[in-house]
C-alpha cells in the first residue's frame, strides 16, 4: 500500500494542472501606438491576469494627461516591463507621473524614452555678478534662447537655483541650491536676483538652472525594494526625472537625463528667437 501510495502521488504531480506561479512566468505583448490612451489599461490587465514579463509594443506613444500616475504599478512583485524601442511623451499640463512603483518589489522597467511635450526648467546664463551696498551678492540673469522667460510676476518664476559651471556644464562643486532674495527685470529678456549668501557660488558665465511650472517626475518608487530601472532615457525633464521614497536596494542601470529636442512654449512664457 505504501508503494501504491507513493506511486499515486507522483502520478497526480506529473498530471496536474500548471500552478499559478508556472502560470505568471509568460509573456504578452501590448501596446498600439494609435491608440496610446489605452496602454496603461492594457498593462494592468496583462499582469492581474498572471503576466509577468509585459512587452509594450516599439513606437511613440502620445500619452494623455489624466492627472495621475499612467503606470500605476501598486503591490506589483516579481514583474519586468520592456519597452525597447518605445518612446513615451508625456503632455505636461495636468500630468502625472509615468511609472509610480508603489510597495512594489522585484520589479524591473527598460528601455524606454520617456519624453514630454515642454521642458519645465530655465536655463540662462550670468552676464554680469557683484557685491551690492547691503553687503549681498546679485547677478544678471538672460534665459538662454529657446527656453522659457518668465515673467516677473508669475507665481512659477524661480526663487531657488542650482549653478552650474559654464565651461564643464558639471554642478559647480561646492554649491548647493540658492535663493534668490529679490527679483527685478534688468531688460526684456534680463533679470537682476539678490541673493543673501555669505559667498558667491556663480562666476559670470556660469548657468543658473531651475524648476519650472509643474515638473513631474518620469519614475517614482515610493515604499519598493530590489526593483531596477534600466536603460531608460529621460528627456525635457525638471525635478527629480527618477524619486524614490522610502524602500531601499534599488538599482539604476545605464539610465541617461538628456536635454531633448527643444518645445514650444505655453504656461503664458514667450518663445526665445
């Protein structure tokens, strides 16, 4: 009886139906470039109904603004999402974030562009710098042709800049965020900032950089761990393309920030010649 036993048990493993976990192991391709409102829709139900490795479609998908997270990956384990050859552009008024990784664990996103249709920073130069009466340091700020002017009013003009160096276009080592004090035109396409620091951190011909408008953030992991980002290309971006909060022992792997085509500008800024 114990060998019959036996025998019988080895039998009902050999023929039983796959598990759900043999079942997750599959593939599934999604995505139509005509079509690219329906492409988080489409990832969320291949996962829910078992796959675990999601292929989007190559080509540009425009995707809608609809105020929230387009990929909400919420409690998502043990999934990867490639997306070679895929660029994804994001439309900047009322947008969410792209990918939202949210108590996510073991999860894997590559190779995508992930673009959008305005860049949400300024960009200008120094063109002159000094030492004011009251003992702080202003400089005259241009925005680079092309980018936003703000005006001087607009609750999104910059206060807080970072500097970077001129000549390497690196972060000028030893600066940090600073903020401007007072803002004034200096012409019409020129502003004068104040700044209330102890030492200049900008030299003339420095770049002055800064959010702009609502800048979203290209992926976010909130709470996830042991999830990679690889090959992702961030294009147009403002804060922050990639932030993560909380979680821990994520990777990034060749992921690139790169300026992008420059883009019309809305947000009631003018266009540089």
């Amino acid at each position: 009886m114990k060998s019959y036993s036996v025998m019988a048990l080895l039998l009902m493993l050999f023929f039983a139906p796959a598990s759900a976990s043999a079942q997750e192991v599959h593939a599934v391709h999604v995505g139509n470039p005509h079509d690219a409102a329906a492409l988080g829709r489409q990832v969320q139900k291949a996962y829910h109904n078992g796959a675990r490795t999601i292929i989007i479609n190559p080509g540009i998908y425009h995707l809608p603004a609809i105020g929230r997270p387009t990929f909400n990956l919420d409690g998502w384990k043990n999934a990867t999402i490639s997306a070679y050859h895929v660029t994804l552009v994001m439309r900047v008024k009322n947008a969410g974030t792209c990918f939202e990784l949210a108590h996510c664990r073991n999860v894997r996103i590559e190779g995508p562009v992930i673009s959008q249709t305005q860049v949400t920073f300024y960009q200008g130069r120094v063109i002159c710098a000094g030492k004011d009466r009251s003992g702080g340091y202003y400089c005259v700020w241009r925005p680079d042709a092309g980018y936003p002017v703000p005006k001087i009013k607009a609750k999104t003009f910059p206060r807080g800049f970072d500097v970077v160096n001129g000549r390497t276009r690196h972060l000028r080592v030893g600066s940090g965020d600073i903020w401007a004090a007072t803002v004034i035109a200096a012409g019409p396409r020129a502003f004068r900032l104040t700044f209330r620091i102890p030492h200049p951190e900008f030299k003339i011909g420095d770049y002055l950089v800064a959010r702009y408008g609502n800048a979203f953030q290209k992926v976010r992991l909130d709470n996830s761990r042991h999830c990679t980002l690889k090959d992702i290309t961030m294009m147009r971006n403002g804060f922050a393309p990639i932030f993560e909060n909380a979680g821990g022992a994520n990777r990034l792997i060749a992921c690139r920030w790169v300026l992008g085509p420059k883009a019309a500008w809305s947000f009631g800024c003018a266009r540089g010649n």
